[in-house]
C-alpha cells in the first residue's frame, strides 16, 4: 500500500507539472540555412489576446507600454498581430474581447495583404484557428479574439499556390500557424527569407496545416525568456500569449 501511495504521489506530481505553462515558450530553429524563432502556447496552459488600443483609448504600439497594462505581468511573449495603416489601425477583421472593432477586407488590392487567398487568425475560449477568409466568414465564427491578414502561407497542407522556390524576395517575416485546435505556433524570422521558405518551414518542420503571414520587415518580438524585446518602430494590434491564472 506505502509502494502504491507513492507511486500515486509521483504520477500525481507530474501530472500536474506538465499541466504548468513552459517557462521557455520560445526557442532559435534553424530550418533551410536560416534562424527562426518559434513560440509555442498551449492555449489549455496561455491565454492568447490582441492588443490595440490601451485604457486611455490611444494605440499601444509597443512592447513597452503592452508591458505597462494590466496583463503585462503575465505576458510570456509577443509580436506584431498583422497589417495596419499609417494610423496603426487593423487593414482587415479585427476583434477583441468578442467585439468586432474593424470588419474583414475581401477587396481585391495590390501588397501582399491582397495576395489571395488570404486569411484569419482567431481564438474562441481554448481553441484557436487558422482559415482562409471565405472560409472563416461562411462559418460565422463568433471568436473572441481574431485577426486578418495575408497571404496564407499554408492551406490544408498545400503551400500557397502564388509561392515560388525561385523567388528572390527575402525579408525579415512572422506568422502563425495551428498545430492542432490547442496549439499555437508564432515565428519570426531572425534572417531575411522568402515566402516560400516561411511556409515550407510552417508544414515541414512546425507540423501546422495552416499558417498565416502577419507582417514582415517591421515584424518585432518580445519574448522576456529569452531577454528579447525588439522596438524597431510603432506596431499597430499586437498578439500576446498570457500564462494563465491558477484556478
């Protein structure tokens, strides 16, 4: 029975040690002759929000001030949520606590936003998703938090079919991708690299059947684990992942 106990005790312990948020969320990957960082939140162990505007009603528009918000304390990493215009505004959907504050973009248009098909990144309670906008708008997901961006790197398995390995078009790039419907993968990249590289990267070695582009060239991480807080220039929405309060 003493034998039984603590074999009990033990599987207990760690039970409940897995169930703890990592403390390291967020590690270098080389894939392809490039260097990328790769954060990983399970959203049963984080939180993951966008932020936009601060209490005051203004844009946050860095890691800095997201640090000086009532969540900022818990802020395990972030990065920059998307497009945005000269007025830091979303370029397409985006809502926050559950309200719709800008409504998704299905105009046709020049930049890589418009570089369909494109898509959106939401979360609803403990799951989170990655869709093609068409696809997300005819379910008529109600999410709690959700961005629009463009182009998808990865739909269903199949890189963006615009994608070419002989592109010569490198720059510093972040996106996002789902490994399953728990699992939230971010990436940026610390080199300059195509598209192509991004989304192969995103399939071949994070497992994510869909990924999403953010934003590239002023893509910007903060991650305090690895003591990295970037501050190249003002961001518009922001995507954090939170550890979770203790129930």
């Amino acid at each position: 029975m003493i034998l039984f106990a603590i074999l009990v005790s033990v599987g207990l312990l760690t039970g409940r040690a897995a169930a703890q948020p990592d403390r390291n969320p967020c590690r270098p990957v080389q894939f392809a002759d490039s260097t990328f960082v790769v954060c990983t939140a399970d959203l049963r162990q984080y939180e993951v929000r966008l932020f936009w505007r601060g209490p005051s009603g203004d844009v946050l528009g860095s890691f800095d001030r997201l640090k000086e918000t009532p969540e900022g304390a818990r802020v395990a990493f972030a990065m920059n949520a998307g497009m945005y215009h000269e007025d830091r505004s979303p370029v397409g959907l985006y809502v926050e606590n559950g309200k719709q504050l800008k409504a998704a973009n299905t105009k046709n248009g020049p930049g890589n936003f418009h570089l369909k098909p494109n898509g959106i990144f939401y979360v609803k309670g403990r799951q989170a998703g990655v869709l093609e906008t068409g696809a997300y708008l005819k379910r008529k997901i109600r999410p709690d938090f959700a961005t629009q961006s463009g182009p998808m790197l990865v739909i269903h398995g199949q890189i963006h079919p615009r994608f070419s390995d002989q592109s010569t078009s490198r720059k510093i790039r972040n996106g996002v991708g789902v490994k399953d419907q728990h699992t939230v993968v971010f990436v940026i990249s610390e080199d300059p690299v195509t598209f192509s590289t991004f989304a192969h990267l995103f399939r071949d070695e994070l497992d994510c059947a869909d990924a999403l582009f953010l934003d590239g060239s002023v893509s910007s991480l903060y991650a305090p684990s690895l003591e990295r807080i970037d501050s190249l220039m003002p961001m518009g929405p922001i995507v954090g992942a939170l550890r979770r309060r203790p129930s």
